[in-house]
C-alpha cells in the first residue's frame, strides 16, 4: 500500500528556503506525529531560475535522496520519504532541479513579449499599459519599464506580473499529470510569501487552479483534486532590507503590497474557503537589514528562523485528522486558521524561548542531527578504526570514509546543515539554540564556505546546547568524547546492521538520543 | 563493583582450595605446636584424624603397609618438621598414646642359672657376674613386661628356687651366692649337657611363658668321648631340637656375651679342672616369642646392663612383617639421577659419572631405619649380613650419627652403593640371618692350652660355634633364602 | 576464526595437561628449559623439608595458579571493569601485560628466595638465587604467552563494551 503523498507547492525564493528548513528537520528525523506516513513531493515554482537559494534547496534535496535511496527510512534521521516529481510526472522537466516547474517561456522574455503586447488589439494595449505600468529594473541594474521586464528574474515584487504568468500553470502537461495522479488521501500545502513577486502571485493562482480543476478542459479524470485537502503557509514581512534607491524593491512596499495582497485574500482565498488550514507568520523584527539585491545571482538570502517555523506548519498540517480537511464542492467545509508564537521575545531563540509544542517537536531532534555533525566535525577522525563501534561489523573505517554514501552526500548534507544553523545564528531575529564559534568566526565560515572550518564551539561537549545543563557530579561520568565513543560502543553491541550507512546513521541517532535524553535533560 | 567483588572471592577460593590436605596438616600441626609449645592429646588426636581420613601420598609415610597408623613415624615426622620450622619441641612435648601393656600382653619370666661346677668361678666375692644378673632381674621386674618371675638352678635336674619371685628372693638368688651356697642349693652339678639343658629350657617356652638362661655354656664331652664327635653331636642335637619347636612355634632368642672376673676351677674338655683367675665370657640366653623378645628389646634393658655385654646376636624366625623405613638420598650422588616420584625410588634418569675421580661410575646412597628390627644395629654395619640381587653393586655402609642432618633423622644406617654396570632393574636387598664372625672369634676348638696359661684361650667358649650353629642351622635352614629384612630399589636410566 | 580455533585448540591442550599431569610441565616445558635446573624444579614440585618426598608445598602449584588468576585479573580490569573508550588501544594492552608479567616475575621469584632465606627447603637440593630469577623469568614468559592467547579469542573479548576489538596487534 503505498503512501499518501503530499504535494508541496514552493512558490518563490521563500518557498525554496521553506523546503530547505523542511528538508532539514526532515532530516533530524522530525515528522509529524500519528501513524500515516507521508511521501512528500515538493514542487517548486520560480522562474528565478538562478536563485541561489533555489539550486541550494536542490542540491539539499538531492543528497537528501540519495541518502535515503541507500539507507531507507528506518534510521531515525531522514526517516520521511522526498520524492521528486518525475517519479510521478512523466514528463521530464528539463530545468535545474527534477522538481522545479518549468515556467515556459520565461526565460530571456521580456513581459511585454509574453502577453504578446505588440498584438493586442488598442483597447487591450491600452489596458496593459495602465495595468502594467511602472518602474522597474533590469538585471543589469538599468531602469526600465514594468512591461519590459525579463522575468528569468521572477516578477521582482510585481504580482500584477506574476499572476499572469503564473497562469501557464494549468495548461501544462505536469498539471495534467500531477492531477491524474492526485489520489484522494493526498494533500497538498502550498509555500509562499505575501510581500514578493512570485510568491504572492502564484499562491492565489495555483490555489484557484487545483480548486478549479473539474471546470479545466486539460484534465481529465478523477475529481479528487477539486476536493483535496489544502493547507497554505503565508509569509508576511519578516526581514528587514537595505535602503537602496535604485532598486525596484523597497521595504516601504512591502507593508502596502502585504495589505494588498490581503484584502485581494479575504475574498478569493480565505473568503470562499478555497484553503482547508491556512497558516500566517509574521515577524515585526526591525534589526540587521538584508542586501537590496534583486538580480541575477542574488537573492541569496540566509536562513531565517521563519522558514523553520514555517516548515513546521507543514509538519502541524499533516498531523490534522482527514475529517478536519473535509471539502464539498471545492470548498473548505470548516476551514482552519493558524498563527506560531513563541514564548519570549528574544533576538537570540533558544529552545526554551520556544513554546512547549515546537520546544518539543524540533529540540531534542535538532539536538540530535547537531550532535552528530559535532561529533563528525571534531571528533571522528580519532575514533574511527579505533573504537569498538567503528570496528565491529560493518564496519566504519577509512574504507568507509572514503565511499560516495559519506564523502560526497552525507557530508554535503551536513556541512548545508551547518551553514544553515550557522545563518540562522547569525540572522536576526537569530535562532541560536547551540554554542556555535564567535560571529567573526562564523561570517568567515559563511562567506567561505569553508569545509574545514566547522560551526560548532569546540571547547565542550557540555556546553554545547545552550540553556541545557548537563548533570555533573562525583559519581556521574563526565560527558565529553570519550563518554560520546562509550555510548556508541554500548548502543552497536549487539546490534545487526544491513550496511555501514544504514549503521552510521542509525547508530548515531539512537546514541545521541540517549546522550541527549540522560545527560541533557531531553525528555524523549 | 560487582564484577570486582566476584574476581577477587574467586581468587581467595582458588588460593584456599588449593592447599594439599597435607600442606593443610602442616600448617595445624605447626599452629598447635606454636600455641604452648606443646602437642596436647586433643590436638595429637586431631591430627591423627586427618592422616587417618586422607589418602594423600604425604601422608602413607605414617602408615603400615595395612594402612595402620605408626604413631612413633609421626611423632619422629613432627619432630623433623618442628625442627625444620626452628620450633624447640622435643618428643616429650608431644603426647603419645600409651603402649600400656594389657595384662594379657604381659608374661612370666622363667630364670635358669646353669649351676654345674664350672660356675663357682663366677660367683665368688662379688663379680660382675652377680652385679650384672642381679640389676637385670631387677629391671626385668620394674619394666613391666613381666607380670611374674620364676628362678631356677639347673643343671642335669631342674631347680626351682622360688617361684613369683619377689627382690628380696632374686637377692637371694644370685647376689648373695658364693660357691659354698651354690653347691648347697644342690643338683648334680657334675656335667654339663648343653642340649639337655637347652631342650629343658625350651619346653617351657610358650606365648606365656619367657625363658632367661645364664650359663658358660661350656661343653663338656669328658675324657670318655671324642671330643669333635661330642660336639658335633650336640649341635645337631640342638639343632633339631630348636627346628621342632619352630615348626610350631614363633620362636626368637638373644644371646649376649659379657664379661666377668673369674675366680676358681675351670674344667677343660677333658674335664680336667684348672684353677683360672681371669676375665671370662658367660652368656644370658633370652628365649621366647618374636613378640615378647622384641618388647624386652624395646626396653633396652639390655643395653643397661651394668658392665655392659661384648657382643649381642638375635636369631628371629620369622621375616620383619615392616620393611623397614628406606629413603634414598639426594646427597652424595655419583653420576646424576632424579627421584621424580619421591624418596623412595624409582631412581630415574640415572646417568653414570664424568667427574675425573669416580669416572664410569655410578653410585647412590640410601638411608634405612633398622631401629625397629630385632637385630643389634651392628648386625647392619656388617656388610656380609646383607645380599644383593646384583653382585655387581658394591655396598658400604655407615651407622647414622650426625644427629644435626635433618634429611637423616629418623634412620640408622647409610647404605652406599656402587656399580660400573648402571642398567635398569630392581635391586634387591635382603638382610640375611647368619652366624656373627664374633661367634666364631669367641669359639674354641681346643681348651686344653688353658692350663698352660693361653691368654687368647681364656677368653674363648670351648665348642661355642657348634651351639650356636646348631640354632642357626634350626632358625635359617640353608636350603631357605630366608631374609630378616628386605627393600627394594628401582633403577631407571632413562 | 582461524586464530580463534588455534588458541582454544592450545588453550585445551594445556588445561588437559595441567589437570593430568599438574603445572611442572608447563614450567618445565618437558626438562628442556634450562632456567629451571633439576634441583629447583624437585623443591618446586613439593620435595619437603624432611627430604622424604614430594608432599611439601607444591610451588608450581601455587605460582601457576597466580598467574592463571592473575593474568584473567588484570585482563578482567581493562576489558571489563574499566572497559574505556581511552583505554582500549593496543599500547594500553601492552602496559598492563607489562603490569602482570612484573607481578607474576614478582611471585615467582619471592616464594623459592624465601625458601632459600629461610632454609625451608630439603638441603640435599641446590639453588640460587640466579635460579629463583631464572624460575621468576619463565613464569613471566608464561603469563605473557597466557595474555595473549585470552585476548586473541572473541569469546570473553565480545562482552567488553569497548575493547571487544583490542588486542596486541590491534587497533
């Protein structure tokens, strides 16, 4: 009996950071709770085809995959099925990833080219103009008109634009398909931000299609995808960006196009329940400002501990029972509305600054995957084919080391991890539950994307989770290394494993788990 | 914790259990010794369970070939351990179990003083003759072995003097003779028929009855016979009558030889009396069971006999029932061997010897303990008492006197062997009865010289080699390899 | 698994050997070692004090069993008692063999040279001091052999937590 799937829809530069934190507590093995599994298959939508933080979510969940693809889902840490589209799509979307969208006919466009302006009748035109116009830049950094916008950068802030565009949607083969597919234990959760350009955009636009589906000539088929359960997370404004002048996106847009695209809501999603749980965050955080970088090549934006949040509604999404996402007729029959807090105001979060349920949701498994990457870091080279749990069969050894499995995906897998946990450290609002090095030290280690240097503080093991204080005593044994190597040993004794990854991972989840939960404090 | 706990309680099970019941026996003989310097009886009687409820090798040392616990080797053992362990403990500190001789065990002593003529000699004035018989029925009667005792004179005819003679009666017997009271106490006191009065004797031997001879024992054929037919006769007549009692009887005799001043006739073999004042042998016969004579032995009543006696021989039927204790000595090797399973053989790995003075041989010394064999211990330092499986092994042997040597304690004699020929097999050494060469030194052949003032003759007994050749002949009949005692050793070359 | 047949293999043999025939052999590797001359090697298989035999303290007895235990002791306190992730490496191996040869060259040597001391051994039999050493250096040669033939197998090995793999060679 295969899985329901969940389809995620990531529209946008938010949505690609959203599924990287997804991807990344997916990986520390959080899921939600109850007893149905899902394949989650993300989507994304972005013309922005360069967007840094598109190919870094790709190359994520890539490795995720083939992490996965050699060790299956019962080791604790990436236990949650990725898929990619094309699993399911038989069409081969030719662009970067396997599972972005591919916006036909955006590439090296111009708008005006797209809504085929020179051929418009003159009323029409007329039309366009008002509707288009405007300023705005290109990727050179020119000024030019709405209407002659490339959009191989997104609609940069001009949902008018991207709406249009975005339309495509449900035309296209992958549409079809997707909804051929769609099975009525399937779900979908569509990602976006409310303040962009193609965020905002798609989410209305893609929403109204799938609800929209039995009126679409394209499909044919089961009606399931008119009536499926929807949720959608709204980002509205949470970062703060540069004042520059030249660029056609400012922060002072931001609050109108926000109260814009609300009220646009309040009557075409929220107003007719198109969505079954609709999710809000926000941040009113005024501190350390990103770059005004729009272009070819930018938007690389760091981590924020908004898209953690955010990926957890996705999590709170699937654990709602079916009966609460009942839909008739393409409408939420008792449509759900959620908002995330947390507990103190703070511009550094710590765990405990978490309320109870994401405290104990992400803690302890966060702490896991973190811990494990600590010790990979600083300690592994002097365990391997030293201690009792590397040798024992299968064994983990240079040999080991050295395979594609280690030295290529989890390795990448985990040094993104780091750079995530470092960005969001250093982000404001940060989130910095674990003692990473100094900020000078970490802004190096950002820029660089150095491997050899790593993101934790060296100094202790016990220090290293920041408002956890671990027992010590006379008659407790200290928790440093040796004690980490210990565990290990007594957790593999005994233990079968199918290969040396499946026994990495596996081995290095239980322990940490254990350390984590007898001398941290973690209740499991 | 626990782990630690566990280990170390089995260590100290290991390290206890490990203990030999021996080494066990050891270590509690030398805690009751070291208490009050003393074994008292409840500790001997401990010790002589646990010899008795083990079968350890160390402890067959102490027991008979039945399995019979000897309590002297244990006193002797623990003797030699406490020394060892530089514990001042003497035998006297050790409590041994009485011997107390049940009044079954006890017996009659009968005397027979040989009162023909010859003997006048002997008892005039006061003679070590009297002194030394008068102190030996004395202690005879303090030592307890005897619960009565009978005196008799005789010569042709039996005299009882006194029966469950008391001292005053022994005084009177013998102390206070002189010749004038000798010939008072009357019986034909012409001739003396050696065999007559031996046969007499013997008859009143019995598992009761012990029979104590004093006499000259010089024969007199008389001038009427030959005097070699004489004397052949009567040996052959002795002889047969000492073989019948031992066909029915387990019969052993000592005889002594002492001195003492001689004053009055002697009466050659023709019976011619010449007057002699000399020094002169006469001899105590002590008849009876293997049993009785060797608890009168024990006592050393003997060997206390005032004036002491010259020379001792032991005729005993039957074979000593113990081996007698053996030990062969690490020490004084020539050549090379090891003992691998103990002082008793078998000798192994024997190799003969490189060095220069005792090259191409190989030798090995071996300590007995004749202590408790009937036999003189100078009967075992002649060497032509003792025979030898292999006549190619030479022997030598010395009396033990080193009373420091602990390795030694407890045995009496060195037997030192030799060889060229080292091959294996067992030697046998058997300890043979025979006529001592002193019998055949105090014999004589011919008494007439006497008159003419023969020094030499005045201290031989006329005839004394067939007498006591005819008892010999009767105890060790040479068609019988009989042995008194006998061990053997067990050699190994390789 | 082929190493871990051979060990047992010899292991047994010498178990057998020891409860047929006691320790002497081992010590004495059939009469060919010659540290233990003849003289010593009859004192340390119990010739008493009185020279009559061989019912005296058996010392081969009670150094073999020494080792045997103290060897099992101190592999006990490495692999299981402390069992440590920074005390599971080859060289620490080595040290406490070192440990448990000294002790057992200690044992060795102390009975005999007490003996000698004391003059509590049978006079007839001759040796030194040099001997006793002699005696001292076998049975450390032995506990080393022992060590190495307990830590090769697998068997009690496998129940430590952290040096289920540690052995002369390795890790």
């Amino acid at each position: 009996m295969t899985k329901p799937r969940l389809y995620i829809f990531a529209i946008g530069g938010t949505g690609s950071r959203v599924l990287k934190s997804l991807t990344m507590l997916l990986a520390a093995g959080i899921k939600p709770e109850g007893e149905t599994e899902f394949e989650i298959i993300p989507i994304v939508i972005d013309p922005h085809k360069s967007n840094e933080d598109l190919k870094r979510t790709d190359e994520l969940i890539l490795n995720y995959q083939a992490i996965t693809r050699e060790i299956g889902f019962d080791n604790g840490f990436f236990s949650t099925e990725l898929s990619t589209p094309d699993k399911i799509l038989k069409t081969k979307t030719k662009a970067l990833g396997s599972f972005t969208f591919n916006l036909q006919q955006v590439a090296k466009k111009e708008f005006k080219d797209y809504i085929d302006l020179a051929n418009l009748n003159e009323p029409n035109k007329a039309l366009a103009n008002i509707l288009f116009s405007g300023k705005s830049i290109n990727k050179r950094g020119e000024q030019i008109d709405l209407l002659d916008i490339e959009m191989d950068i997104g609609f940069v802030g001009n949902p008018n634009i991207g709406s249009v565009v975005l339309n495509q949607f449900k035309d296209s083969d992958e549409f079809k398909e997707f909804a051929s597919n769609f099975n009525e234990a399937d779900r979908i959760f569509i990602i976006s931000s409310i303040f962009g350009g193609t965020g905002a955009a798609g989410f209305p636009t893609i929403l109204k299609n799938i609800r929209d589906a039995m009126n679409n000539k394209n499909i044919d088929g089961k009606g399931f995808l008119q009536n499926a359960k929807i949720g959608a997370i709204t980002v509205l404004p949470y970062f703060n960006i540069e004042k520059e002048t030249d660029s056609p996106i400012q922060k002072s847009d931001f609050i109108a196009k926000t109260k814009a695209a609300l009220s646009y809501y309040k009557d075409n999603v929220t107003g007719n329940n198109l969505v079954n749980a609709l999710y809000y965050i926000a941040d009113n955080y005024t501190g350390k400002a990103y770059k005004n970088d729009p272009g070819d090549g930018g938007q690389k934006n760091d981590a924020h501990f908004i898209e953690l949040a955010s990926a957890l509604a996705i999590i709170n999404f699937l654990e709602i029972s079916d009966d609460a996402l009942q839909t008739d007729e393409g409408s939420a029959t008792c449509p759900i509305y959620r908002e995330f807090s947390i507990k103190r105001d703070s511009t550094e979060i710590k765990f405990e600054d978490l309320e109870i349920g994401s405290e104990k949701k992400i803690s302890l498994k966060l702490s896991q995957l973190s811990l494990f990457k600590k010790f990979i870091d600083e300690h592994l080279k002097s365990s391997k084919e030293k201690q009792a749990w590397s040798m024992d069969a299968p064994a983990i050894d240079d040999k080991f080391l050295s395979q594609t499995f280690y030295k290529t995906y989890l390795s990448d897998f985990l040094n993104a991890y780091g750079f995530w946990l470092a960005e969001m450290d250093l982000n404001r609002r940060g989130f910095s539950p674990f003692a990473l090095k100094t900020k000078e030290e970490l802004e190096v280690y950002i820029d660089n994307k150095s491997e050899e240097i790593q993101p934790f503080n060296p100094k202790s093991l016990t220090t290293f989770i920041k408002d956890k204080e671990v027992k010590q005593g006379w008659f407790k044994k200290t928790v440093d290394y040796s004690f980490f190597d210990d565990c290990l040993s007594k957790e593999a004794k005994g233990k079968n494993y199918n290969t040396a990854q499946a026994k990495f991972v596996k081995l290095f989840f239980e322990t940490t788990k254990h350390i984590l939960t007898s001398k941290f404090g973690f209740q499991s | 914790m626990k782990k630690l706990y566990f280990i170390s309680l089995l260590f100290a099970f290991f390290l206890y259990g490990c203990k030999s019941e021996f080494e066990q026996f050891n270590e509690q003989s030398l805690t009751f010794a070291t208490n009050d310097k003393s074994i008292d009886k409840k500790e001997y009687e401990n010790l002589l369970e646990q010899i008795s409820l083990s079968n350890e090798k160390g402890f067959q040392q102490f027991k008979d070939d039945k399995g019979k616990i000897d309590n002297a080797k244990v006193v002797s053992y623990l003797k030699k351990y406490f020394s060892a362990k530089n514990l001042a403990i003497t035998a006297a500190d050790i409590w041994q179990p009485e011997n107390t001789a049940t009044k079954a065990d006890k017996f009659n002593i009968n005397v027979f003083l040989e009162n023909s003529a010859s003997m006048d000699g002997y008892v005039k004035g006061v003679s070590e003759f009297e002194t030394a018989i008068y102190n030996l029925l004395g202690d005879f009667k303090i030592s307890g072995v005897c619960d009565s005792m009978n005196l008799s004179y005789i010569n042709k005819n039996l005299l009882t003097q006194k029966k469950n003679a008391l001292a005053p009666d022994i005084q009177d017997f013998i102390e206070k003779l002189e010749p004038s009271t000798f010939k008072q106490r009357g019986g034909d006191r012409s001739v003396s028929d050696l065999k007559n009065i031996l046969n007499t004797v013997l008859k009143t031997v019995n598992n009761n009855n012990v029979a104590v001879l004093i006499s000259d024992f010089v024969f007199s054929p008389g001038n009427k016979t030959d005097a070699q037919d004489y004397l052949n006769n009567q040996g052959v007549g002795i002889k047969i009558d000492f073989a019948s009692k031992l066909s029915t009887f387990d019969l052993s005799a000592v005889v002594i030889q002492l001195n003492s001043r001689f004053n009055g006739l002697y009466y050659d073999k023709m019976d011619t009396p010449i007057p002699l004042k000399c020094k002169r042998p006469y001899y105590i016969w002590i008849i009876g069971n293997t049993k009785q004579i060797s608890k009168i032995l024990k006592t050393k009543m003997l060997d206390n006999i005032k004036g002491g006696y010259q020379n001792l021989l032991v005729f005993q039927k039957s074979r000593e029932t113990n081996q007698p204790d053996y030990k062969i000595l690490l020490s004084n090797q020539v050549g090379s061997f090891r003992l691998k399973e103990g002082a008793k053989g078998p000798i192994c790995d024997s190799k003969k010897s490189d060095d220069s003075r005792t090259k191409g041989l190989f030798g090995f010394t071996v300590a007995v303990d004749f202590s408790n064999s009937l036999q003189d211990e100078n009967y075992f330092t002649d060497t032509a008492n003792f025979m030898l499986s292999n006549p190619k092994y030479s022997l030598k042997i010395e009396k033990i006197t080193d009373k420091q040597n602990l390795s030694l304690s407890g045995f009496t004699h060195k037997l030192i062997f030799q060889t060229k020929a080292l091959q294996d097999e067992t030697l046998k050494i058997d300890v043979v009865g025979k006529v001592p060469s002193w019998v055949y030194e105090s014999n004589s052949d011919d008494d007439a010289s006497i008159a003419k003032n023969d020094t030499a003759q005045k201290q031989k007994t006329f005839g004394f080699k067939y007498l006591v050749e005819g008892v010999s002949d009767a105890f060790y009949p040479k068609s019988n390899a009989i042995s008194v005692s006998s061990f053997n050793i067990t050699i190994i070359k390789n | 698994m082929r190493g871990n047949i051979i060990s047992i293999l010899v292991l047994s043999v010498v178990i057998l050997l020891i409860a047929i025939s006691g320790f002497s052999p081992i010590f004495e590797i059939g009469g060919l070692n010659p540290l233990i001359p003849v003289d010593l090697a009859d004192h340390l298989r119990g010739y008493d004090i009185t020279c009559s035999g061989y019912f005296g303290t058996v010392w081969y007895q009670y150094v073999g069993l020494i080792m045997i235990a103290s060897t099992v002791l101190f592999y006990a306190i490495q692999y299981h008692i402390i069992d440590k992730p920074t005390f599971n490496q080859k060289h620490h191996l080595w040290i406490m063999i070192a440990f448990c040869m000294g002790f057992n060259f200690f044992i060795a040597f102390i009975f005999p040279y007490n003996s000698l001391q004391s003059g509590d051994y049978c006079k007839d039999l001759n040796f030194s001091v040099f001997n006793c050493a002699g005696f001292a250096f076998t049975n450390s040669v032995l506990c080393f052999v022992f060590y190495s033939l307990l830590t090769s197998l697998t068997i009690p090995r496998k129940l430590s937590r952290n040096c289920s793999h540690t052995t002369l060679l390795t890790p």
